[in-house]
C-alpha cells in the first residue's frame, strides 16, 4: 500500500510559517529535550486550551519517525470533544482503580530503599491524581497502527509496535518543545474493546496508548535519577 507524503512546512518548528501562525517552539537543544521531558500529571493545565494546531504541529514532526518497511500504518486520534475525553477518562480511572489495589502499583509496596520508596509514593500520588482526572485534560492523543488482522497474533509483536511507539515517544517530546506536558499511559487498554467502541475504532485498528496533552505549569524539568549506565550495560554477552 502506498502512502502520499504530505509536508506542512508552516507547522515545522524554526520556519516563518510558523510563527504566523501565533506557534512556539522552545528550540531546546537535544540534549534537554531528551533529559527533561518527564511524564506531566498534577501540572497538566486542566483549564488553559490548547491550539489543535500545536497538536498538529507535534503530530507532523511525530510522522518522521520510523515505520517497518516505511509503511506508515500509524492512524492518531485526537480527542477534543467533552463527551468523548470523558468516556475514555472513566475507563481510565476504572483501569487505574484495580491497578493502584494490586500489589504491582507503585509505592504498594517497600524496596528497602527510603529514597526510591519516597520516589514511588510520588509517582502514585501523582497517578492517582490523573486517573480521576483524565477525562478532564484539554487533548487526549490515541496512537493508533492499521493492520489486516482484527486479533493480533500472541507471539512476538516487537516488528509491529515498533513502527508505532517510536512515533508517539516523538510526539511527546515535540509536544514539549512547544510547551505542552504529556504522559504516557497504557492501563485503559484493559477495556480495549470498550474504548474502542467510544471512538469508532475498526476491528483492524489497534491502540498502543493514551497520552493526555495539556499546557504545564511551573518549569522545573530536570533530569530523573536513573540507575548508572554500568548496572545495565552488557558488551557482547551477559
């Protein structure tokens, strides 16, 4: 199947058609951008709306991504409308509610670690804040890939997602550089089939995520604490 290329020159960051268009771009340098574009949940904008255009925008950049076999299967629905962003939001908190009852949620249980531990009761403070307030975010972005298959097969689907999950981490992070928070969130694919259903989805068209878009307040993004590269780093073998 063949894909015609659409380019959108006026939408692309650094152009003049850009800043006709009222856009802003931060221009972060990479190495910023990929160090400090954290997950956004309590300081998303709930109030503030946010120019489809600068979803566009993001969304344009988030298409040179990478695809299998440059197929571009990839399909993004944008949620705007009230009914719709508040139908998915119950599903969501519905997910989060089971998930934040099992022992697998963050901050369930101790590490031993007081650092990480405080770090994990953060993390559910700030899911749980989320969760009943999804459907009240400005843009919900659902990435979507178009396949032939209604089922998808129960062995490796690495080749297939891969040419969508690429696409959306790049939408996140053009979504940043034009001063949108974002978060990636997967648990409302537990009632798949139901939101689905809420956004006339076809059989053959598959979600890989839920990612509120809103303004952010406040500006302190900074690099996470991650474990040092020589914990994880394997040469050659195990």
């Amino acid at each position: 199947m063949s894909h015609p290329v659409t380019t959108f020159p006026a939408l692309l960051p650094g152009m003049s058609g850009a800043a006709n268009l009222g856009l802003m771009s931060t221009v972060a340098s990479p190495e910023e951008l990929l160090t400090t574009t954290r997950t956004v949940r309590k300081r998303l904008d709930l109030e503030r709306p946010v120019p489809i255009e600068l979803v566009e925008q993001a969304l344009t950049i988030a298409l040179q991504a990478p695809s299998g076999s440059n197929r571009q299967l990839w399909q993004w629905l944008v949620i705007t409308d009230e009914q719709q962003r508040a139908a998915l939001g119950e599903l969501y908190r519905r997910a989060c509610e089971k998930y934040f009852a099992s022992p697998a949620s963050a901050g369930s249980t101790s590490t031993g670690d007081p650092e990480r531990d405080a770090a994990q009761q953060r993390i559910r403070s700030s899911s749980e804040y989320l969760a009943d307030r999804m459907g009240q975010v400005p843009v919900l972005v659902v990435p979507c890939i178009q396949t032939d298959l209604e089922e998808l097969p129960a062995g490796n689907q690495a080749g297939l997602w891969s040419s969508l999950l690429p696409a959306a981490w790049s939408y996140m992070l053009a979504a940043r550089n034009v001063g949108l928070g974002t978060a990636w969130t997967t648990l409302h694919l537990n009632y798949e089939k139901e939101a689905a259903e809420i956004l006339g989805l076809p059989s053959n068209v598959h979600q890989g995520a839920l990612i509120p878009t809103a303004y952010y307040t406040g500006t302190t993004f900074k690099p996470a604490a991650r474990r040092p590269l020589a914990e994880v780093l394997h040469r050659d073998r195990w």
